[in-house]
C-alpha cells in the first residue's frame, strides 16, 4: 500500500459524482486483479493451514484497524457457512488508534490465544508493519505456529517475518492513506480464498455446496432441503424425513438417503471421515 497521494488527486475536487464513482470503481478493479500475482502464495497458505487444522489446530487471525475488522468479519462468517466449530477460526483485533502501536497488546493477545505448534496465524495489516501484529506473529512464531503475513506492500517487515508471505500491492488509493478502499478490497479477497479453500480442503463443502450449513433460520432450511434433493434425487417428502431426523444436518441427511441408513450410522461414518461427505461416500480418500 502506497501512501502516495493518486495520480488524479488534484483533478478530484472537480470530478462530478459519477466520475468520481466511475474513478472508484476502476480503481477496486484494479485492487481484485492485483490479488492474482499472489496467487501461489494464497494456494501455499490455504494448503499449509489446512495441514495444521486437519492435524487439530485452529487458525487464528492478528490485525488492526481496518484490517483487524475484515479478519473479524472472515472469522465470524465460518461457522455458519461451513459448520465448523466457533472456536475453530478465532479473531484477534485491536482497536483504531494507539492500539495498533501497541507492541504489548499483540504478545499479551497471542499469549492469550495459547498458540501451539498445530496452529496456524495469519497477519493481516496493509502496511505490513502495525506493531501489534508484528508482536503477535513474533509469539507465534516462538509457539511454533505456522505465520502467514497478509499485507498490500512489498517488502514489508510482517513479510520478512512470516512463513508466507502474501504481498498484494494495489498502489496509492483514490484518498490516500485511506486503506478501507483498495487494501481492505485485497485483504477481504485474499482472506475469503483463504478460509473457503481451507475448508474446501477440509471436506467442509462437496460438489459446490455448503453441506455443512448451519439450519438456524428459514432461508438456510430451505438452502439444505434444495441442496439433499439435488444430491440424492429423493423426493421432497423423503428430504423432510432425513433432515428432521438429521436434526438439520444435510451431510447426515445425504447419507442416509445414498445407504439406506439412519441417523446414528450416517453420523458414525461421517465422524469415521473426519467430517468430509465425499470421504464417507466412498468417493475420496482420507488424506
């Protein structure tokens, strides 16, 4: 992230709202394609971490400011669209403002966290260098966990300190500084490919569906039933009968349907597959 003024900065005060839209919108287009010359390092990242979360690690997620919220948002998002336990992507954040200077804070909050060699952390911090991360993925790196520094700068101190580093330079933003824009547009686009292909990895979807959704409201029952009837081809009034007795779960659901099998049995298979529905169709491997 550069804190360089925009190329059209002078211009800007006399753009119609339109153009200055028109300007904006370029400009995050340009934030997204960036991402892609980071794109191994975001395909190493999501395998590496997956490793430590399969092996009973969690993940873990050190940012400030603008940064910290996207981390908080990715986090908060896992659970219900994957089914994965609460705990298992944890968000640690600090606030706007001295926060983020404050080099004790980060240890006191990795210390916090109770890292351990299975885990794995990502720093997140456009700069690359806000001091509360930095002291964070240090203490990680003490436990042993794997660090993942996510920054929009090349060459970043958190870069240097992580084991992968994830660099996207999106340029000066259209007001400067101002990293809710481009940099927060990088940031959420390499975080959202970092935990859905985590999870992907992890068995927590099959064939391009969120089978593990949690069914905590009307539109999510709904989303599991469409999912159970295209995946089994049984009827609505079978669908209804194994969810209810899958208590809302569509991966127990499914096996049920595909083996003929009740509930208890789906859900020893699916526990025998660690979770991952084509593991336990028979379809895939453990890895």
């Amino acid at each position: 992230m550069s804190e360089a003024a925009h190329p059209r900065a002078d211009a800007m005060d006399g753009f119609s709202t339109r153009e200055l839209l028109e300007l904006m919108h370029g400009e995050d287009r340009s934030a997204i394609e960036s991402v892609h010359a980071a794109l191994e390092q975001i395909a190493s990242a999501v395998d590496q971490v997956a490793l430590r979360l399969r092996s009973g690690g969690h993940l873990h997620y050190f940012g400030a400011g603008t940064s910290g919220r996207l981390a908080v948002l990715d986090a908060a998002e896992c659970p219900a669209t994957f089914g994965v336990a609460d705990d298992l992507v944890q968000a640690h954040a600090a606030r706007d403002g001295e926060a983020e200077d404050d080099h004790g804070l980060g240890v006191h909050d990795a210390n916090e966290a109770d890292l351990s060699s299975r885990d794995a952390v990502i720093g997140v911090s456009a700069s690359g260098r806000t001091a509360y991360v930095l002291a964070a993925v240090g203490e990680a790196r003490q436990a042993g966990a794997l660090v993942v520094g996510l920054s929009c700068a090349p060459g970043t101190p958190l870069g240097r300190a992580a084991d992968i580093a994830i660099e996207v330079d999106v340029g000066p933003e259209v007001i400067a500084g101002s990293t809710r824009l481009k940099a927060g547009t990088a940031q959420k686009v390499a975080l959202n490919m970092i935990s859905t292909g985590v999870f992907m990895r992890l068995g927590h979807t099959y064939r391009g569906r969120m089978v593990g959704v949690a069914t905590m409201n009307e539109k999510q029952r709904r989303r599991a039933e469409r999912m159970v009837r295209e995946l089994t081809g049984c009827s609505s009034e079978m669908v209804d009968t194994a969810l209810h007795e899958a208590d809302g779960s569509p991966k127990v659901a499914i096996l049920m349907l595909r083996f003929g099998i009740d509930a208890g049995e789906a859900r020893h298979r699916l526990s025998g597959a660690s979770g991952d529905l084509a593991v336990a169709l028979g379809e895939r491997n453990r890895q």
